[in-house]
C-alpha cells in the first residue's frame, strides 16, 4: 500500500485543489460556503477532484517509467517505487492505462466539459514527460499550463466564466514556482543536474534570477488588474490583494532560502507563514459583495 502511495504521488495532488478555486470566487463570503447551492458545488468538484488525482497519479507513473534511469542516479528520487524497483515497469504501465481510461470515463460521466480538459491535461502531461521537459522554457510552460488546465476543470463543473486575467496569474505564478523548482535542483545536484534535467544545462542563477525579477511584478500586475479592474471594486480587494503580495514575497524568500522549493508541495504543507498567508487569502478572496 506504501508503495502504492508513492507510485502515486499522493502528496503531489494538493495541487489538484485549484479546482477548488472557482468556487471561492463565485460566493459572497466563507460562510455561504456552506448554503445549499455551494455545498453542491463543493461535492461535484470534489467527484472532479478524485478523478483528477488519478487522472494526475497516472501521469506520474508514466513520468517515472521514463524517467527511471535519471530517477536511480538522484539523490531522492531514486527511492521512488519504480526507481528503487519495488514495482515494475510493466505493472506501473498496466496501471497507469487503466487510471487514465477509467478517470476519462468517470470524467465523462460527471461532466462532458471537465472531460475534454481532464484529457487535454492527460496529453499535455505525456507530451512534458516524453519530450517537452528537456526542452528549455517549454518545459515550464507545459508546467503551467496543467495548472491553468485545473482551474478549467474545476469552473467547468460549476459553471463557472473564467477571465482572462486570473487564468494568466495562474499561469505567471506556476512558471514563477516551476523556476524556483529548477533554481533549487541546480542548488542541490550541482554539476550533475543536467544528468537528472538536460534542459538545466541552459539554465542559470543568473537567468532565473532575472526572469524572477520579471516575473514577481508582473503577476502583481496582473493580479490587481483582475480585482480592481475586471471586477466591481469592493474593499475586501485590497486586502486580497496584500495579503497576495505576502504570499508571493514569502515564496521568494524561500526561493533563496530554503531547499524547500524543490519540492512545491512541501512549501505549501510546511512553510507556516505561506500556510497563513493562504489561508487568509482564500477568506479574503472569498467575499465577493456583488454576488449574491
């Protein structure tokens, strides 16, 4: 079962909790949350959610088949169960086919339009794991556009417009935090990160850190154009919107303090400040006094 979990991922699906994000924005306050239409809400994206863990488990599994002789040579993954060769190849494929033609089915079933974004996930993550995550900056932006393709998903169950301005913080901030991943992996491996990661041979300090410094204004930008500018003004934006600015500011921080962002999932489970800084984020961008 131990290795099951792992062969899964499983602490990796907190990033599948974007599905959750469209219904922050679409109620007036935490505590409607849990109002009869909401909490409708909440249990069909939850069904979206299982299925889009799978769905992502699978993924991975594919990820690791081919990626099992970088994964043996890395200080870490090499404990991971295909790499240390607890599960064999062939059943983690067997199992991986049948996550994706059940989590597709399922998908259907639950919703035809979370369906069609849960296999544009599906392919785009083959596409990283086959080619595109050696190919330099292409890498990052298959990263980000699963993220963008969560999002999706979860408003497409609930019936959700997504704007183009928070679908584009989305994608800035998950290239934000892809770069910070790539930063921490030249840290930790050194010379020998482009035997784990060939496209961090183009990668450098000096590149990252530019494009961080690019990056961090502009996701505030446009942030604050999609809460002062698309949306009617109410004045729990600007605390949204400071409190926002913390979060990104503190993983910054991180970015050059801590190896932490190795791995994305354990800054938001571990990092405290971060963990606050959410979860006031998630109450402020909650009150939405123009939906009633």
């Amino acid at each position: 079962m131990l290795y099951l979990v792992g062969l899964l991922r499983t602490k990796q699906w907190i990033k599948n909790g974007l599905l959750f994000f469209p219904i922050l924005l679409n109620v007036n306050g935490p505590h409607l949350l849990f109002t009869e239409p909401h909490l409708q809400h909440i249990g069909l994206v939850f069904s979206g959610f299982i299925i889009f863990n799978f769905a992502s488990g699978a993924s991975y599994i594919i990820n690791d088949i081919l990626d099992i002789s970088r994964d043996i040579l890395h200080p870490i993954k090499k404990s991971r169960p295909i790499a240390s060769g607890a599960i064999r190849p062939v059943w983690g494929g067997g199992l991986a086919v049948s996550l994706i033609i059940g989590t597709i089915i399922c998908a259907y079933l639950l919703d035809q339009t979370f369906a069609l974004f849960l296999a544009f996930y599906l392919l785009i993550s083959l596409g990283y794991s086959i080619r595109f995550k050696h190919m330099f900056f292409l890498d990052i932006m298959f990263v980000a556009s699963g993220y963008v393709l969560r999002f999706l998903a979860g408003a497409s169950i609930i019936g959700f417009s997504s704007s183009v301005a928070i679908l584009l913080s989305i994608f800035l901030i998950a290239m934000y935090i892809s770069l910070s991943k790539r930063r921490a992996e030249i840290t930790l491996l050194g010379e020998k990160a482009t035997i784990h990661r060939p496209s961090l041979k183009i990668y450098s300090f000096k590149f990252i850190d530019g494009l961080m410094l690019i990056l961090v204004p502009t996701i505030g930008l446009v942030y604050a154009y999609y809460l002062f500018g698309e949306q009617p003004y109410n004045h729990y934006s600007s605390i949204t919107f400071i409190v926002f600015i913390m979060g990104i500011l503190r993983y910054l921080y991180l970015t050059y303090n801590s190896i932490l962002v190795g791995s994305p999932e354990d800054v938001f489970i571990r990092d405290r400040p971060l963990v606050v800084f959410l979860v006031f984020w998630v109450v402020a961008a909650s009150m939405n006094p123009n939906i009633r």
